[in-house]
C-alpha cells in the first residue's frame, strides 16, 4: 500500500545492515528515519518554487509520499506551471514565489529554481518562517552560502540541499568500508563527469535564451563546478574525512563554441597539507569515461557510481592469461629490442566486486525527499546534512574561484563553520 515504506525498508536491506546506528558514524544524517512516525494522520504541506526539470523530478517522489501534500506551486514560466499541474493538479498557482511564501497553508518550501536565484528566495523562505529544501548548488557565491546556512542557524528551520548521494545506498555503504579501514590509507580521489552534448534547452522564441539556458550564462551560473562539481566534490571529503587546504584549477571553452560564457572544461586539483588530493575534471565533448569518483586507498579502490570495489591483491590471472603472457614473453625474450617489463599488469583482469551485491539502481533523490518530509514532520533536522550540503556548495564555488582567477587559492578560512568532521576552527553567525 505505501511504495515509500517497502523503499525504505528496501534500502535498509540492500545496506546489509540491522539499523541506521551502525551507520550513524560515517552517515548521521540517516537519522532522518531513526524514529519515522507511522500514523498517516500527519502530513506536511510543501509548496514548490520552480518546477523546471528538476522540480517536476522532485515532485514526482513527493506526490507519491502519503505523508506530503504539494499545496502550492510558484514559478514565473507558463510551460513550468502546466507541466507541474499535471503532477499536483490541486496546488494553488502563484506566479511571484513572495505570494506562496505569505500562504499560510505553506509549512516548507522546495526551491528548484535557477542557481543565482536561490538566495533571496531561500532567505526569504527563511524569514517567512518556511522549512527550505533547496537544489545545490545553494548559493551563486560562497558569502552567500554562508549567510543561507547562518541564517538557518539561527532561525533554527530546517536546510536541506539537493545533494542527493547523501542517500545512495552504494555511496552510504562505500563510505562505511572505506571509513573501517577495508581499502587502507585514502590517498586520492579521482572524479569526473563527462558528457558529449553542448548541455542546452530548446528554447521556443530568441528571448527566451537566457532564461531557459540559464546554465551557459556567467550571471546565472557556475557552470560545470556548480552543476556536476558540487555532487563530486562531496563525495570527495565525505571519502576523505576533511577539507583540503588548496586549490588550483583551469578551465576554457574548447568545443562548445556557441556563445556560452561558460567553460566546457573545468579541472580542479584540490590538495591537502598531510598530502591526499581529490582531482576534479568536468569535459562535455567526449564521453568516454563518463562519470565516477575513484576513491584510491593503498588496499584497495572504490568506484561507488559503478557500485564496485577492487582490492589491489588479486587472485592471480586466469590461465589462459598467464598462459599468453608467457607465451609472448618467452617470444620477445628471443628479441634483442624487447623484455618482459610491458607484460601486462594483473590489475587489467581485476573485475571487483559489487557493492551491494549487484548493480544497484536505487536513486538517493526518493530517499532525499522522503527525509525532508519526515524532518518537516517531526521537526527535527538530521544531523549534518545543511553541513555536508553546504561544504559540497563551497568547495565548487571555490574551485570556480581558483579556475578563474588562474591562482592557488587557500582555503577560504573566513567561510569555514562549525562542523566537527571537518574542523571546528572558527563559526560566525552573520547579522
Ligand atoms: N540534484 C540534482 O541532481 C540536480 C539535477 C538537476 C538540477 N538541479 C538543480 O535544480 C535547479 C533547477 O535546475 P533545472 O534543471 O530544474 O532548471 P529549469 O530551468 O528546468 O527549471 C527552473 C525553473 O525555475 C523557474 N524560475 C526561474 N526563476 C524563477 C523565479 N524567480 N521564481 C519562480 N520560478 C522561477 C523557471 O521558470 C523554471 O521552471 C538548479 O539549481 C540545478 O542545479 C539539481
């Protein structure tokens, strides 16, 4: 009868696990279901700002949420408004995000809209009294993220972001392994995204460019740190534990030479003092290696979008294998010019393991906006997620600064807030 439940339940099981508390160290946010209610008397009423693609994705979870109802929709674009009616046909429509705000009705809010839009709506969510689920990246520069998570603070509403691996259960249960110890000493973390296409919208009038394409436009956007960087980024710290201390970056328009003002290549290389580093790299006109973080330690690799692992010690090649290296070795053996040293390395037969046992295909997103109901619900945030989401929000901002700046830049210690897993060196609350 309730999908939401037999998802939940679902996902403990994929987890392998008798409980949240066994995760509770590497992913206390999951105490969003620690003490999940069960009567359907309760419901939270949600009003929606900006039901573009990504709102309507959202929506599509919550209407099914028996315990959500989607009472009111804002978005300034017809084409949105209908598509959304379609999800939720009782919402009330308003046009100016300020009117849903005044609704009474209107206990949260979930914010979809634009990147450069997000602050004032989310400060004025804040002020109207709302609950805020707001899509990363939160923020269009880092002084604005801090403030938003501030303002959090101290109003003492809910913050989520729309960093939805928080909620994977490949993620969740690789960083379980990765934080026992199973893949040793975490060196490094490779991540990229990669796509071949040149990321527009089909736009029905020549006005309208800006608007729908919002994400090639340096006063809209951050470009691929804001919109894939952010989601990496925190699966790099999560990996690793802490923030890195440096960045240096380049970025530039190779292909996508179309009158976007944003880059269609970014890489960042995000160092640390003790000497681990997370590589950032973002290509749209080659999709080859398309998207994972490759979480390096001395024992062991992680690929978590590939829901895989791979020991370093493997058991040894297959016969035939080790049949043709030494058959080609003995051959080359005769040659003057050649030795044995390019005979292939074990590594390329090591096809690793699943991480949950098979592909998994669950999306963190269902479980993403599940938690939020609940939270709005009980009233209680879960631990960490506003931290995670926001440090995932200032690392991209970050990386963007030091790509375009073309300078190493220091850890902005004046954004850095009170968060144990990552330090605790200094916290303001801005007024
Ligand atoms: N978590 C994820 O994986 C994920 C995936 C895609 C997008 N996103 C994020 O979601 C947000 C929206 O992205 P999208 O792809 O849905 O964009 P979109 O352009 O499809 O949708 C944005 C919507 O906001 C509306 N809008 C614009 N300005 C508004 C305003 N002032 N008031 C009310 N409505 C307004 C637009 O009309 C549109 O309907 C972005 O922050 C993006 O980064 C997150």
């Amino acid at each position: 009868m309730n999908d939401i439940k037999i998802n939940r339940r679902e996902f403990l099981r994929n987890l392998g696990v008798a409980g949240m508390g066994v995760l509770a160290a590497t992913s206390p946010w999951l105490s969003a279901f620690s003490e999940v209610r069960d009567t359907q008397k309760e419901r939270c009423r949600l009003g929606i700002i900006g039901p573009g693609s990504r709102g309507q994705f959202l929506m599509s979870f919550i209407a099914q949420n028996p315990k959500a109802e989607i009472v009111a929709i804002a978005d300034v674009y017809d084409p949105s408004i209908e598509a959304a009616k379609k999800i939720a046909p009782d919402a009330k429509v308003y046009r100016d995000y300020r009117a849903l705000l005044a609704d009474k009705d209107v206990e949260a809010v979930v914010v979809a809209t634009p990147l450069n839009t997000h602050y004032d709506i989310v400060m004025d969510a804040f002020d109207a009294g709302k609950h805020v689920y707001c899509e990363k990246t939160i923020g269009y520069t880092m002084e604005q993220c801090f403030n938003m998570y501030n303002r959090h603070l101290e109003t003492g509403l809910l913050f989520f972001s729309g960093q939805q691996r928080l909620f994977d259960p490949r993620y969740i249960k690789a960083m379980d392994l990765i934080h026992n110890g199973t893949f040793g000493k975490i060196s490094h973390v490779e991540a990229y995204w990669n796509r071949n296409g040149d990321w527009r919208r089909d736009v029905p009038s020549p006005e309208l460019e800006r608007f729908i394409n919002w994400r090639l436009y340096r006063e809209s956007s951050r470009g691929l740190m804001s919109e894939l960087g952010c989601h990496q980024l925190q699966i790099g710290t999560w990996a690793l534990g802490k923030l890195p201390d440096r960045v240096m970056g380049h970025g530039g328009i190779t292909y996508w030479k179309d009158g976007r003002e944003v880059h269609d290549n970014v890489h960042c290389i995000f160092g640390y003092d003790s000497g681990e580093s997370i590589n950032y790299g973002s290509v749209i006109s080659n999709k080859f290696y398309g998207l994972e973080e490759k979480i390096m330690g001395n024992l062991g690799t992680v690929e978590p979008e590939a829901s895989k692992y791979y020991f370093e010690e493997i058991a040894p090649a297959p016969a035939f294998i080790q049949m043709l290296n030494k058959w080609e070795n003995e051959l080359f053996d005769e040659l003057p010019f050649a030795g044995t040293s390019w005979a292939p390395e074990t590594a390329n037969v090591n096809k690793g393991e699943y991480i949950l046992g098979e592909r998994s295909t669950i999306d963190g997103t269902s479980l993403l906006t599940e938690a939020f109901v609940e939270a709005v619900i009980t009233g209680r945030q879960p631990e960490r997620i506003a931290e995670e989401g926001y440090y995932a929000s200032l690392l991209c901002l970050w990386g963007f600064d030091a790509i375009e700046r073309g300078e190493i830049l220091p850890f902005p210690e004046q954004y850095q807030i009170d968060y144990a897993p990552y330090g605790t060196r200094r916290q303001t609350i801005v007024s």
